[in-house]
C-alpha cells in the first residue's frame, strides 16, 4: 500500500500518534530541555540533548547546538542570532508546523509557506529604568503566506485552528509559571573597574544607559524574522535585524546577510530531527536572553562574572495540540530553571543580582505574562484575513 503522504506528513502516522494520545494520554506528555552556556560578553551556545515522553529519557547520539547573540548595536558582537529573534523564530516555526499537521489531517494540501513575524519591545524594561514598561514583547505578529489549491474558505479555517492549537504561540499568549534555582558560587575578586567587563564594553552600556534615559524612544525597537517552509515539520529561519526608535529618530538596523538555521523536531513527532524544535528554541530564547541580561547588569554594578549556566525543562501536554482535551492547553503548563553562577562579590549581592535580571529578561518576561499577539493570511497572493 502506498504511503499517504500530505505536506510531507505521512497522514497515516499522524493518525496513530493521535490514537495513541487517545488510548494512553501519558504518552503525550513530553518535556523538553535546554542547557546554556555563557561564554562572554552577550554570546552563549546551548545544547539541546533530547526529551522525555512520559518520563521516558529519548537522547540524540548528536546533541544539537544553537549559538546565541545581541546585535552590535545592541552591544552584541553580531555573530549570533539574538534571543528576540530565536522567540519569534519559534513561534514561527511552531506555527508553521501546527498548519502542516493539521493541514494534512484535515486533507488540506499546502504546496508552500512562509510566515514573517515582527515584535515590539521598550529597552527601558529590560534596562530597569521605569517600572511601567514591561521587558518583554508588547505586541507581535505573524503574517502567514499558503499557496494552496483548496479553497480560501478552507485554508482561512486551518489558519484560524492552527492559532489555538501552536503550542508555542499559546505559550507566549498565556501565563507559564518559571521556577528558579540559583547555584551560587562567590568568590573574592574585587569589583570590575575596566572598560572591558567580562566581554561587555562598559563605556558603551552606560553611553547607552545615558542616552535612553534622555531620549526614551530610543528604547523601542521592533525586531523581524522570516520562517521558510522546507516541509514536513522542517523550516529555515532568517533574521534581517531590527528597527529603533521612530519617527525622525528611526533607525534601522538590517543584515547585509541575514543569519539563518534550520529547525525541525524529532522523529517521534514525525520530524527529520535536522534542528531543533520550536519547543527547545524557546527555551533557548529565554536562556540566551537571561544570560545577556545577568551579563550586562553584572558589567553595569562592576561584579565581576566568571561563569553562567542556565538549564531549562518545559513540560508540554500534546493532547492540547491535538485537540484531544478541552481542559489540556497546547502551550508549556510549567518551566523549572536553574541558574549556575560564579561571580565576585557576596552571596547576597548576587542573589540580588539573578532576582532582577531573571525578572527583567525580555524573553522570560515573554513566556512569564501574556503577549498580545495578532495574525493575518494571505492565500494564493490574496489577502483574506
């Protein structure tokens, strides 16, 4: 019998993950996991090294690796994606997944796809300079690009669906409780006094400091990213950069390259394992962001910073995905993290450090509270939504 296959999705095998979540619903609890490491200024490499299915441990023999950044008008040394761009990026690509499965569960065949996604934040959270303005995104959107031969109608109907059933757009749309751990070891260095703290220039953060608490348009900045439909549950993402400000202040920071990576998921959920999922790529997100948040303040009170690590695990219920349960959301139900640090100075000072970075990180925030996110569709080159 010839394989049924729809979107690059064998609609066979989607069935029977499905009917297994229906006889044994433990078997779609999964929780994903992410382990960060700081190396300096706002750059981190994470390693994603499997998952657990109903508490079953599911490891790669080739763990994947995703590095991580600020651009460098943001301080960044631009090498890397940054952590704004890796939570779009999974949003986008969880999305984009959620529409291929359902798309061919629903006999709704998608010849390509794009989604584009832009988000707005105000720096003034995250720098901690007004407590009226939240360090995570304000307002995002996602604009989605199927080219299909079904009609508008029902490519208008698996859009609206896949909104509710993306596990990582309801997780940035709802509350995720995060749970922190800090491990914490103080050592006896004296403060930072240089121009190069740990990797982060200081005259540059506190010229930035300076500017925004002068100008505090400066602070708001929309970031952009652009998924690619490679089929299957497989993407490619690209981030061209980010706009600042507005009005006659606009500045718009752009790649003359933009960096790119693949995402998929394993093969469990049907995927060809070539990246990692959008469920570890959040997670990423919220650890790269962390880590430059801890980075940049620990430069700014001169504590010295000798080490960062960050582990996260998520636990997701895919009987919210798959529309199996009303009472089971789609998104993350909970984080638990754990930080690793070794920085000069007391113990209680950098207690008091990790409570305000972990509370003031854009991407934590993200997940933390819930976002205003928007959608819009275009089928066929036509605007229908």
């Amino acid at each position: 019998m010839a394989m049924n296959v729809v979107n690059g999705v064998d609609v066979a095998a989607l069935g029977k993950i499905i009917s297994d979540f229906k006889a044994d619903p433990k078997t779609a609890a999964f929780d994903f996991r992410s382990s960060t490491d700081w190396h300096s200024g706002a750059i981190v490499n994470s390693t994603f090294t499997g998952h657990k299915r109903n508490g079953v441990e599911s490891t790669r023999a080739q763990p994947h690796q995703l590095a991580g950044d600020e651009p460098q008008a943001l301080l960044g040394s631009g090498q890397h994606v940054g952590p704004a761009g890796h939570l779009l990026h999974a949003m986008c690509h969880c999305l984009t997944v959620t529409l291929a499965y359902h798309g061919a569960a629903r006999g709704v065949r998608i010849d390509s796809l794009r989604v584009d996604a832009e988000g707005s934040l105000d720096l003034q959270g995250f720098l901690g300079l007004s407590d009226k303005v939240k360090p995570g995104f304000k307002q995002i959107h996602l604009k989605a690009y199927i080219d299909s031969p079904n009609s508008s109608e029902e490519v208008l109907a698996l859009f609206q669906y896949a909104q509710g059933r993306s596990p990582i757009c309801s997780t940035v749309r709802h509350n995720v409780n995060i749970a922190w751990e800090f491990d914490i070891e103080a050592t006896d260095a004296g403060p930072e006094t240089g121009e190069d703290r740990h990797g982060v220039n200081f005259p540059n953060l506190a010229a930035t400091v300076q500017a925004l608490t002068d100008t505090p348009v400066l602070g708001k900045c929309t970031f952009y990213a652009s998924e690619q439909w490679l089929g299957g549950a497989k993407t490619r993402s690209s981030h061209p950069g980010f706009d600042q400000a507005e009005g006659e202040l606009l500045m718009r920071h752009r790649e003359e390259s933009p960096k790119t990576y693949v995402g998929d998921e394993p093969a469990v959920l049907l995927g060809s394992d070539a990246g990692p999922s959008p469920s570890e790529t959040l997670l990423h997100a919220m650890a790269n962001c962390v880590s430059v948040t801890t980075s940049y303040h620990s430069a700014a009170r001169g504590v010295p910073l000798d080490a960062f690590k960050v582990d996260l695990e998520g636990d997701m219920d895919l009987q919210g995905f798959a529309d199996l349960d009303d009472n089971v959301t789609p998104a993350y139900r909970n984080i638990t993290a754990r930080v690793r640090i070794r920085a000069g100075g007391n113990e209680r000072e950098i207690v008091e450090l990790l409570k305000f970075t972990t509370s003031h990180s854009p991407m934590c925030d993200s997940v933390k509270r819930p976002v205003d996110i928007s959608f819009s569709l275009v089928h066929n080159g036509f605007a229908i939504a």
